[in-house]
C-alpha cells in the first residue's frame, strides 16, 4: 500500500502559545504513529507569526524522544540559511540518538522574507544551494583521504537526504544527484505533472537510490461525510492559513500573485470546485480514496503521499479522526482501485 506521511506546521493558533502548538504536535505524532503512518516532518519558516517549527532540529528532537518507531524529519531544512556542516553536526546528533529514523529534506527557498533571510546571515543574491547539497552529503558520508573537516557526530552516519520543490528546478537537481524528491503540491499543485516527468527522466541512480523515488505533498482534510469534510476546510480554516502563515512565505517563492488573484482564497472561502482544481483531498472516505486515485493515476504513480492539513489546533479531535479516517478507510479503499 502507498505509504502514508504526514507535514506538520506546527500551527500557532489565535490566542494561542508556541508551547501548546509544539505539545499539539507531539500528541499528533504520537497519533500518528500508533495509526501507522510511516514519517512525520516539520519544516524551517522564520518570521511568520502562525508558524512554531522555526528551530526545526529541536522540535525534531522532540518529536523523536516522543515516539519509538516512525521516523521524523524536516520538510524541510532550508540549507541557505545554513552552513552544510552546522546542519551535518545536527541532523547527524538526531541520528546518534535516535538512529534509523531521521529525515533530511533540503530546500532552496529561505523560508521567510528577504530581511529575515540578512537576519539569518543570508546572501540574498547567492545561489549554492547545489554545491551545497553535495558539501552536506560528503559531511554525512564516510570520511575521505585527506579530509580536515568533520561533522562530529554526523560523519559516517548517512542520513538520507530529500530534495524538496515547487518547480522544475528541484526536479532536475533531485535525478541529477539521485535522490528522492519531494514535490509540494499542496502551494503548487499546477507543475505536479511537469516536476515528476522531468525527474523520473533524467533520474541517475545513486549510492543513496537506484530508482526514482518521489514524494507528494497534498492538502487533505476527511471527515465521515462530505459537507462535514467541506465544512472543517472553509469556515475560514484554510483560508485564513494560507493569508496569515503563508502569504509572506509565498512572496519570497514568487506565488503571491497567485494567491492574491484566487477569490476562494482570498474570502477564506474553500468550494469543491476549489479543492478539485488545486487537488485537495476534501470529503468522505469514500470522496478522498477516488480522488487521490485520480492524481495517482494521473501522474503515473508515485512513491509516499505527504498529507498536509490545515489549522487542526482550532479542532484537534477532528484532525485527529481525519487522520483516522485517511489510514484506516481511505487507504484500503484506494489501495482497492489500484490495478494489482
């Protein structure tokens, strides 16, 4: 069956405190891992008054000393904000400690705005992110001839990194370097087809994967029956997320334009229609299982599937059944539409 993961924001509610939306997020991991879901990842956003996840390698800490088995990462690390080898020493302690479980997605994009990014030390104008990539993966490898410098821990530790993308630039680096990949089609739904075309062709396998291998990341919200499903994304859920967490986030990504021309978006106001053209897993079991058969099939498979829902700290019960509802019914009624 399609493995099944989980992106989490760590979401501030209004009114609310970082420590209970990081204690939010370790009851759903917790969730999550007893409903068998295979990994759960927080990722790096700076400056957005909506987002905990800011410190993504401690609150991974966190998360892993919560759980026993399912692995937990960064969806992910945005590696202009860093130098290679501070990440290597970090995600190579998170291995130390919590050894065959740990996720390392990397990121192009800075995660925030342009003056945050100087805030963080960043050239703005600096593009290394692929000889960045390569310099964090030596650091995470086995140690070689002549080498002076050491992620200590880290060195030998291989922890396997993902390329994340909206575009077809990850596409392209992810099969040059023969990673998996990671495709956020929950903010860029329209380049899902074109990114995972272009990185199953000109894959080139690797030490870490011998065969494309990606990962999409879809908005979902299930509930026992459509209008209940529609009614937990509207009511100004999903709406108000993307106003308030990621319009910043976006301006840096080029997508403002995007979302500021969307009248659903702009109202707060999520119609099926909407969530048909921006492929949102929306509905009943029943509703969800045929629509993700649909993208399945559409772009000729894929994978792990990164479910990303919306403001669940407004109603925990309920992205808590919905992450019920997804592993437990949703799944085998897709894995049944699946062609053996």
């Amino acid at each position: 069956m399609l493995p099944l993961s989980i992106l989490d924001l760590a979401p501030i509610v209004e009114g609310g405190t970082p420590g209970q939306a990081l204690r939010n997020s370790i009851d759903l991991v917790r969730h999550a891992e007893r409903l068998g879901y295979e990994r759960y990842w927080v990722a790096e956003h700076h400056n957005l008054a909506g987002i905990a996840s800011a410190a993504t390698s401690v609150v991974i800490a966190h998360l892993a000393d919560a759980t026993e088995s399912i692995r937990v990462g960064a969806g992910g690390i945005m590696l202009p904000n860093h130098a290679p080898l501070v990440i290597a020493e970090q995600f190579g302690t998170l291995e130390a400690l919590h050894p065959g479980r740990i996720d390392l997605g990397l990121g192009r994009a800075p995660g925030t705005d342009q003056v945050t990014l100087r805030a963080l030390r960043g050239d703005p104008t600096a593009d290394s992110f692929p000889q960045d990539v390569l310099e964090l993966q030596a650091l995470l490898g086995d140690p070689l001839p002549g080498q002076a410098v050491f992620a200590i821990p880290g060195v030998g530790s291989h922890v396997p990194l993902w390329i994340l993308g909206s575009s077809l630039y990850g596409a392209q680096l992810a099969a040059t370097l023969g990673l998996p990949y990671a495709f956020a089609s929950h903010f860029a739904p329209d380049e899902l087809l074109r990114a995972l075309a272009v990185y199953r062709e000109t894959f080139r396998p690797s030490a870490q994967l011998v065969a494309p291998y990606a990962m999409v990341a879809i908005n979902a919200v299930v509930a026992d029956t459509d209008a209940e499903a529609l009614r937990l994304s509207a009511g100004g859920m999903m709406g108000r997320m993307m106003r308030e967490y990621f319009l910043p986030l976006l301006a840096a990504f080029g997508f403002t334009e995007y979302l500021k021309h969307d009248p659903a978006v702009a109202d707060g106001d999520v119609t099926p229609e909407y969530c048909a053209r921006h492929n949102w897993l929306v509905g009943s079991p029943a509703t969800v299982a045929d629509k993700l058969h649909r993208i399945y099939d559409e772009v000729g498979g894929f994978g792990t599937l990164l479910v990303f829902c919306f403001d669940y700290t407004e109603n925990p019960a309920a992205w808590r059944h919905s992450m019920e509802l997804f592993a437990g019914e949703v799944m085998p009624r897709f894995k049944a539409l699946v062609p053996k």
